[in-house]
C-alpha cells in the first residue's frame, strides 16, 4: 500500500530558468512528497530545451530544515534521498540553491550537490545530526570537508550548531548572499555562470582534503572535542571515521559507501532513538493538554527583573538575548551595581570568546536597565522575582508587584520548591502568577520548569510558555507541588547517594561510577560545587536536627570543609583549580558516623551504586506521573537531562526505565527494599505498567491518578 505523499514541489519558469519551491510547511523537511518533487522537476526541467539553468529554494520562512524523522527506519516511497541529490548533482543544467532560511540537516546536503550557493542574511546552515545520534548520511561528511576543510567541518558535525550566512560565506559554503530580492540575485548570479562549458560539483573539489592528508593532529583535535562535548556518545567517533575516509580514500564514492555504512550504525544504535525521543519530546512537553493551541497570548514587549544576583541577572541576560527590555530592580545600591557589572562581565567573555560581536553586546547591554523604584515597572509586562528562597520575603515583593504593576502585569516567581499558591494568596491577580523555575546559570542552562498554580490562567501559562521557546529553553510545565519535578526526583537520588556513603562506598567511587553511567557531575562533586555549608548553615539557624543523610557533610562544614569555595569538602582542590583529589583524612569520619549511626560498612558493586540512585529518580517519577504534576513522562526526560545532567543518549530517566524494562526495575527496587523498606516501595503506577508488560508514555487517564503531594506534606526528608 503506497503511502499519502507529503510536501510538494512547485515548479514555475522565468525566461530560460526554473524555479523550484520546495513547499511542506512549516518548515520543508525532505518527506516523501519533496524527493519526488525535486526528482521530477529536475527532470522536467533538463528535458526542456528552453530552460538553461535551475534555481531550488524554499517556501516560506525555510530553505529545508533536513530529513522527515518520522520516516527513519521505514521504506522510503518514492525515490530515497541519495537518488533525489543524484539527480541534482548529474543535472545537466546548471542549478543554485537559493536558501532562504535554515538549511540544516538534509537541507544543507542538498545544497552541497548544487552547483552553486546563495543566501539571505539572516540564514543559517548546519549539519546538527549529532544531536539526534546520527551522522550526515547523505554526503555531508564528504563534500562539506571538500569545501571548508576538514578540521572546520568536523567542528561543525561535532557541535551540530548552525552557522550565520556571513560566516558560511567566509567559510566557502556559500558563493554570494543576497542583499535585496533572493530570487532575483541566484537568476543574476545563473545567468552570470550560463556561458561556461562545465559548473563544479563539490565531489571534485579534492585541494582541502589532499593537504589535511598525513596531520594526524586534525583527527586528534576532533577526537579530543568529541570527548570532552559529546563524552559517552557512539555518532561522533562514526563522524571523525567519515572525515577520515574522506581525507585518504582517492575514490569519492568508495569514501561514501563508507558514510553509508557508518550511518546504518549509528541509526540501529539504541543512541538514536533515545536522542530522537528527546527531540521530539521538548516539542510535546512544550504543549499543555488543557490549553488550547489558538489561546490568546499577553505580548511580552517589556519585563522586570526583582533581584540583581546571580540569578536575576541570568534571567535578565534571557531577556536581552530575546530582544526584550528589562528593568533590573534592587533595593540595595551596591548590590545593583555589582550584579549589572556581573552581567556585563558575562558578555565581555561571550566577545572574548567569538561568541557575540562588540555591536551584539552594546545592543543587549542597552536594553538592560537598572533600578532602584517599584514605581519603575508600573508599565511592564511580565515580572520576575528572583530572591533567595524564603516565602515570607517573597510575598512581600508580590504585594509591592502587586501594587505597583498595571493589572495585566504576569507575576512570576523563580523559586526552586516553595508553594506558589501561597505566593499568589497575597496579591489580587492570582490568575496572572506563575512559577518559574530558571537553573543556574540562568543564561546558560536550558531547563524552565513554569510551575502552575491552583488560579493560573490558560492565556497566562500559554504566555510563559511562549516566553520560554522566545528564550531558548527547553520549558516543562509542573503543577504546584513541594519540589516541582525536578527537586522533588533529586531528593530521592541524593539520599540514596547519602546512604551509599554511610553504607560504605567512598565519594569517588559513587562519582565515578555515575559519571561512567553518563552523569554529568557525581553528586558529591555537585555538592562540593554548591557548598556543603549552605544546607548546614540552614539547619543550624532554623536549629533543625540534622538527618542521618546529612551527618557527614555537617561534620565536614564543623572543620571548614565546605566544597570549592575554601578548596575542601569531600575533596580537597589545588589553588586555582576546580579538578577534585582524594580527601583520605575524611574517612576515619565517614567509618565513626557509620558507625554511630548503626551501619556496618561494606564493599558495594558500581552497579548497585548506578541502580540506587537511578531507579529513585524512576521511582518517584512514576510517582509524579501518577498524580498528574508532571503531564507526560517524556517530560521528566527533558528536565533531568537539560537541568540535571542525566545524559542524552540514555534518553531520561524514564526512557532508560522503559528499555531496562519496568518488570526488572520493580524487581530492583523489591530486592533494595531488604536494606530500606521504608524507601525502596514501588510506586503503583510502576507496578501496574510492570504487571502489564507495558511502559511510561502519556499520562495515566484521570481515574488512574492518585492525590497530589500538597505543600502540607515535606519531602526534604525522604
């Protein structure tokens, strides 16, 4: 049965030239419908003697974003995508793409085996497949070294970022950008090229690759980026395999059927669905199931910022980054002039760095503005308030926002865990407050969780929402609960990280082995990073009792041992450097607090380290989904590997869950359950899914969820 084919390509003639307008929206990728339509109208188009040469773009806002994903792994219908870019690299009239957006992915290949490049200013071009576990499998790793070097193309495919049309052109993937009319300049820059006996074709372009033959150091260099930017991922080394063909086979197509071959490996690896799980699963968690997608936005044109610390300026840098005025508020004068110099300093490096141009920065370091007034932000859109976590002092600041903001003002509060509700209580405008949880560094990390209260309205957290993919961030959406999503699966994970230490596993060995796991920090080493004093100072003022789980980091903070900042904590730190070392002098505290604690210490297998803290995120992720705070489990992935360092190729706890298989994680915890009974019990929605054979994917039905953990009940304890 032949399936419905999607996209098309419309084909029109100017004088003695083609135009094709490759037309799948939103943003063409190369389905079923677009290959055939390119391999027609290349034919149709060759076959007439009036048309001399070609022009292939996009319509509306895309040249093509790359392949259709949702066709990977099935038959191709129609002509596969190799066959299609044959017929536009044999064309036997000359063809420029005119690329008119992105042209990423596929799309980028499918200029390369044009003739010619041209582009508007504000395209981008890239080969991101490594984001998705995969390689350029249609020639990218071949004709993109042919063109800019390999040493340069292998950065690209490694970092899988897109690159602006100005520096594409400086780099040789383009041949012209366009200034005015795109279409108008490729018919001038075709008819310019009609008079030549032969247009090149990037497959003969061999002078970069026959230099980079015999520097070993251009594959060492790759090698090293791959291992320290994609550590654990199996589609680089397979990309740094392709440029190596690329450079020393003398044949072009026998380099290719290595790219093909190397691509087949990395689409059956198990690395590939994770990280397409993860792609398509920030498009799904970026959608709230009870909203409308056609719900009427607030416009964000101007915001406020309460706080100039290290978090409100990172918020306020995502503002500035997005184009969008924002006030910075502080009561305190210094602190204000400290916090707008951090945030200056920040884009100084991001300069120093390449990142941004010396006009880029003075453009978003005008559109931040500090301040000392509430009166200030009496015509702003949105606030944010981004003091320490204490909830009387935040209710103090919405009762001024309150007061102070026009009445469609959103009220927004970046707390990491405190109830919401009570935060909306004290103003007149529940409707319009909202959570939102940005990570440190604020202007660096891309997880939001935009947390809704019990009276947030649907245009308000559509609003946010929007906000966020403004921003760049990868935004979740949790219901207001103690610890949210991502807090409230970490408590869990910290304490059975806690216990492995009092049971007899040392800081090292818990760290080490759930970085091997693909963990970006150990947890030891993330608590040496925040401080070890700032939970002990806490408890020492609200003179709290210290848990059995935080015995030892208290003892610690008792001899100044509190992390980075003064050079020991559970490791000790050379002046100047963030490497942890060995802390030998802290073991005879670990075995004595064991010991008054009641623990006999034991050698414990990595993996029972890996099971422990893993399977708690599982656990009480299940737990979550079961009570509706979080919509999907697909969205507990994306929160832990874009706010807590959990590895995208395992795909989130949850997908790694699913493929370990539900009935083995149930018997996991079961057996765990000998040495903390009270910890290890499995939630219910784990077992009925395990008793099912079946697996995390939407939420479970309404009857099926069990009642919300409310801000009466504290979890900091489990």
């Amino acid at each position: 049965m032949t399936n419905q084919l999607k996209g098309k390509v419309n084909y029109k003639i100017e004088g003695n030239i083609a135009i094709l307008e490759v037309d799948n929206p939103p943003v063409n990728p190369l389905s079923n419908g677009v290959r055939k339509g390119l391999a027609d109208s290349i034919n149709k188009a060759n076959v007439d003697d009036a048309i001399e040469g070609i022009i292939l773009t996009g319509a509306g806002r895309s040249f093509i974003a790359g392949a259709d994903i949702s066709e990977f792994g099935q038959k191709p219908d129609g002509p596969d995508l190799h066959t299609t870019l044959r017929e536009i690299e044999f064309s036997k009239k000359p063809i420029i793409a005119a690329i008119n957006g992105a042209a990423l992915g596929g799309g980028l290949e499918t200029a390369l085996v044009c003739n010619y490049r041209i582009a508007t200013n504000n395209a981008i071009v890239g080969l991101p497949e490594v984001n998705l576990g995969l390689l350029p499998g249609a020639g990218g790793t071949q004709r993109l070294p042919r063109l800019i070097g390999p040493s340069q193309a292998l950065k690209m495919m490694l970092s899988g970022a897109p690159i602006p049309a100005k520096k594409a052109l400086s780099e040789g993937i383009l041949d012209a950008i366009s200034e005015n009319s795109l279409i108008e300049d490729a018919v001038l820059f075709l008819k310019d090229k009609l008079g030549q006996n032969s247009h090149p074709k990037v497959r003969d372009d061999n002078k970069k690759i026959i230099e980079a033959r015999g520097d070993d150091n251009i594959l060492a260099e790759a090698k090293g980026f791959a291992s320290k930017t994609r550590r654990g991922q199996f589609a680089p080394s397979k990309i740094i395999a392709c440029v190596e063909a690329a450079i020393n086979e003398d044949n072009f197509d026998d380099a290719m059927k290595k790219e093909s071959d190397y691509f087949l490996e990395c689409l059956v690896h198990p690395q590939r669905e994770a990280m397409i799980h993860i792609f398509f699963g920030e498009r799904a968690a970026s959608k709230i199931s009870d909203i409308p997608k056609d719900t009427t936005l607030h416009q964000i044109k101007t915001a406020g910022v309460i706080g100039s610390g290290t978090m409100g300026g990172g918020i306020a840098m995502n503002f500035a980054n997005a184009g969008i005025p924002v006030l910075v508020l502080d009561q305190d004068e210094k602190n204000l002039n400290r916090g707008i110099k951090v945030i200056e300093k920040n884009y100084q490096i991001m300069l120093d760095r390449g990142r941004i141009s010396a006009k880029q920065k003075d453009a978003v370091m005008s559109l931040i503005t500090p301040t000392l007034n509430y009166e200030d932000l009496s015509d702003i859109d949105i606030a944010i308030e981004a003091v320490y976590e204490n909830l009387e002092l935040k209710q103090k600041i919405f009762k001024n926002l309150d007061e102070q903001t026009n009445n469609k003002t959103i009220l927004a509060s970046n707390t990491s865990g405190l109830d919401i509700d009570a935060i909306a209580s004290v103003t007149k405008r529940p409707d319009k407050v909202v959570g939102t949880h940005f990570f440190s560094p604020a202007n660096v990390m891309r997880l939001l969780e935009v947390v809704r209260g019990e009276a947030s309205s649907k245009e308000t957290m559509a609003t946010v929402m929007a906000l966020g993919k403004k921003m760049k961030k990868a935004a979740v959406v949790s219901l207001n609960a103690p610890g949210f999503i991502g807090n409230r699966m970490l408590a869990g994970y910290t304490y059975q990280a806690n216990m492995l230490l009092l049971e007899g596993a040392l800081p090292n060995q818990i760290d080490n082995a759930l970085e091997s796991f693909g963990m970006s920090m150990g947890p030891f080493r993330m608590l040496d990073l925040v401080g070890l004093d700032l939970g002990w100072r806490a408890r020492k003022l609200a003179k709290i009792k210290s848990p059995v789980t935080a015995k030892i980091s208290d003892a610690l903070c008792e001899l100044d041992r509190f992390g980075q900042k003064n050079s020991k904590g559970f490791y000790n730190y050379s002046e100047g450097s963030r490497a942890p070392n060995p802390a030998p002098e802290n073991e005879d505290i670990y075995r004595s607090i064991s010991e008054e604690n009641g623990f006999t210490r034991r050698e414990i297998p990595d993996q029972e380290i890996v099971d422990r803290c893993i399977l708690a995120l599982v656990n009480e992720g299940a737990q979550i989904l079961s009570e509706g705070v979080a919509q999907r489990s697909g969205d507990m992935d994306i929160v832990y590997i874009n706010g807590y360092g959990f590895p995208i190729w395992r795909g989130g706890p949850m997908f790694y869950a699913n493929k370990e298989g539900l009935t083995e994680v149930v018997n996991k915890i079961k057996s765990y359950a000998q040495l903390d009974k009270n910890f290890w019990k499995p939630a219910t929605l784990l077992e009925k899914l395990a008793s099912e054979s079946s697996i995390f994917g939407e939420a479970p039905s309404e009857d099926a969820r069990e009642p919300k953990l409310t801000f009466k009940k504290d979890i900091t304890g489990v």
